[in-house]
C-alpha cells in the first residue's frame, strides 16, 4: 500500500519510436556505390555496316541506273583515301563528293581498303561519305583465291 | 525561489536533405550509367561525327588492336568464334551484333569478320564509334 506521505511520480511514457531510417539510408549508400562503380560513361554512336535491307536483290534498280557508274575510293595501307590514283585528305575528299552528287544524286560509292588500312581511315571515309550527303555506299575487300 | 528554464537542447540535424541528396545521386547514377561487359583488352573505338545513337541488346564483339577477339567481355579464339556466334545467334531472338574495334585495328581483321558474322545469319551488324564534334584531322 502506498504511504500518504510520499508523493508518486510518474514519468511520462516516452513516444514509441519512429520506423529508423538508418538502415535504409545504409541501404541506399551501398547501392549509390554500387552504381558509382560498376557504371562506365562511355558516350558511344554507332555506324550500320550490315543491314538486311541493303541486300541487292531487294534494290530499286531505277535507283541503280539513274546512279551510273560507281565512285570507287581505294584505301591505302597507309590510310589515305585514293581517288583515280590521286591521294585526297578527308576534306578535299567530301569537297568531291559534294560536287559528284550535284551531278548524279543517286551516287553510288565503292570503298576498296587495303587489309593495312586501320579502322579509323575507313571510317573517316564513310564519315565524309555521310556528312556529304552519300546515301549508296558499300565496302568491298578483294579475297585470296583458295 | 527563482527556478530556471532548463537550456533548450538543440535539435538533431536533420538527415531528410541527406537522404535526398542520396537519392538524387543514385538515380543519377542508374540512369546514367551502363553496365556493358567491358573488354579484357583496351579498345578505343574510332571517332566520327555521323554516328547514330547505339540501339541496347544484341552481341558486342570487341576487337583489339592486334587482333584479338572478345564477346561481351569474355575473350575468345579465333578458331572458337564461329560457334559461339552461331550458337548465340540461334538461341536468342537478339539479332544485332556491335562491333567494337580498336582505332587501329587492321581491316584485315574487321572485314573478314563482319562477312563472318553476317554469314551466321545476323540481320544488323553495326560498328562502335566515339562521336566527334569537331572536323577530323588528317
């Protein structure tokens, strides 16, 4: 039995805690590095090389006529584009094909490269290709009789 | 008697900022980044000013600048190519290969291979390229 005397006190209950956020704030600095790094940033493009409606069979041949005669590039093993034998630097080489295609719009250009030529001299040729406005361009390779 | 207010305790920093600035940061992060399967050997792609944006799925075969083969990361033998891309291409609906070729890589390895690859029935075959703003130099 409580004693008159005395004068009971009771604290207060505290609030009931709120859900922690410390777990998940874990959570979430473990996936942020996680991301931070597995990610590469890499900004990447692409060219198409092969796409099945290139096929000849299905090309328009009004298209193959009004072409005429293909402008053949060869690609020397030193990566200079070659015209007619005459070795043209990538902006004299657009400055050519903007004037061909004034002439013959369905220009059709033929890239003959050398197995010695590195990737970038192809492509900066069908990059000035591209930028010019080319629209019917292919890449041949000559192959060794077996 | 003179009884004095107890100090007010200052209150806890608050963490909500810190949890969106987190949060912020890891959205970012997922959707700017990519988890490609990168090369066991170093690939700098050529860079030109006309590429498209890349589509996501299908194969990336990356090429090294000797030479030397790598899909989706993992090295393989010349020898062995030819079967695992058949393999591939006839398991999965993925029909699109990227080919991801050192700068330097001599055509004589990049050609072949896309004859190669189309041979084993790919519908597209793309190659890797680094944009470019400004013009090339020759």
């Amino acid at each position: 039995m409580q004693d008159p005397s005395t004068l009971a006190l009771t604290r207060p209950k505290p609030p009931k805690a709120l859900i922690s956020l410390v777990p998940m704030i874990d959570v979430l600095l473990i996936l942020l590095v996680f991301f931070m790094v597995t990610s590469t940033y890499l900004n990447l493009d692409m060219i198409p090389a092969v796409q099945r409606a290139d096929d000849p069979a299905i090309a328009d041949p009004q298209l193959t006529e009004t072409a005429g005669a293909p402008m053949m590039i060869r690609i020397g093993s030193d990566g200079i584009p070659t015209v007619r034998g005459e070795g043209l630097a990538v902006p004299e080489l657009e400055t050519l094909f903007l004037s061909r295609l004034q002439d013959t719009p369905a220009l059709r250009v033929l890239i003959l490269p050398s197995g010695a030529a590195d990737m970038q001299s192809l492509v900066s040729v069908m990059d000035a290709a591209t930028r010019s406005g080319v629209t019917n361009l292919r890449v041949v390779r000559l192959e060794v009789a077996e | 008697m003179k009884l004095s207010r107890p100090a007010k305790r200052q209150p806890p920093e608050t963490i909500v900022a810190l949890i969106d600035v987190v949060f912020f940061m890891l959205v970012f992060f997922m959707l700017i980044g990519r988890m490609d399967a990168t090369a066991p050997f170093d690939v700098s792609p050529p860079t030109a000013q006309t590429g498209a944006d890349m589509p996501s799925g299908g194969t990336t075969i990356s090429l090294s600048a000797l030479g030397e083969l790598a899909i989706d990361g993992a090295p393989v033998a010349d020898d062995a190519l030819n079967e695992v891309m058949a393999n591939r291409l006839r398991d999965t609906s993925e029909t699109l290969v990227r080919i991801n070729a050192h700068r330097e890589t001599e055509l004589r390895h990049v050609l072949p291979l896309i004859s190669r690859i189309e041979a084993l029935g790919a519908e597209e075959v793309v190659l890797v390229v680094t944009p470019e703003t400004t013009p090339p130099v020759q």
